[in-house]
C-alpha cells in the first residue's frame, strides 16, 4: 500500500488553523459511487481531460471528499504541495 500522507514543507494556515501535512487515507474507502461524485463535480467546474485523475482540479475534489476538507483547502495551497497532493492521486487511482 501507498503512503498516503502528504507532508507539506512549510505549516500551510487554513481558516486560523496550521496543517503541516494531510493524509490522504480517504482513499482507500472511496466507492465506484464517490468516483462518479466526484466526476460530476470535476465536470461541473468545467473540468475537461482525458484522464480526470490525472488532472489536478481532479484530484483537489478527490482530496477534499477524502479528508473532509472543503476543496478550498486544496485549491490554496502553494503549488509545491497541490502537485504532491496531485501525484499520489495519480499513483492511487493508476494501480
């Protein structure tokens, strides 16, 4: 199994709150059904690729619902640290 937590390389404050990572767990219990939710959400953020889970818009919806987090959260974060978010996805949903 592969590491899911996302070790950001400085704290990153989110609504008066510090994170120094974010684990991306949620994954592991994702159903067809969050798949298809989250598509849908993609798509209605006007989201277009041939690979949905290689798309980094993507792949913040798909953190958000396996964190809880708002996607807003994901959306903020500095680049850096969206793309490590991005590539464990991609990793995740390739196997």
């Amino acid at each position: 199994m592969q590491d899911t937590v996302v070790k950001f390389g400085k704290p990153y404050s989110f609504e008066g709150k510090e994170y120094t990572e974010v684990d991306l767990k949620g994954y592991e219990s994702f159903t067809t059904q969050d798949l298809i939710e989250i598509n849908a959400q993609w798509k209605a953020a006007k989201g277009n690729a041939l690979l949905p889970e290689f798309d980094l818009q993507w792949n913040c919806f798909a953190a958000a619902r396996a964190t809880k987090l708002p996607v807003e959260f994901f959306l903020g974060l500095p680049s850096k640290e969206g793309k490590k978010v991005c590539n464990i996805g991609i990793t995740f949903f390739q196997e």
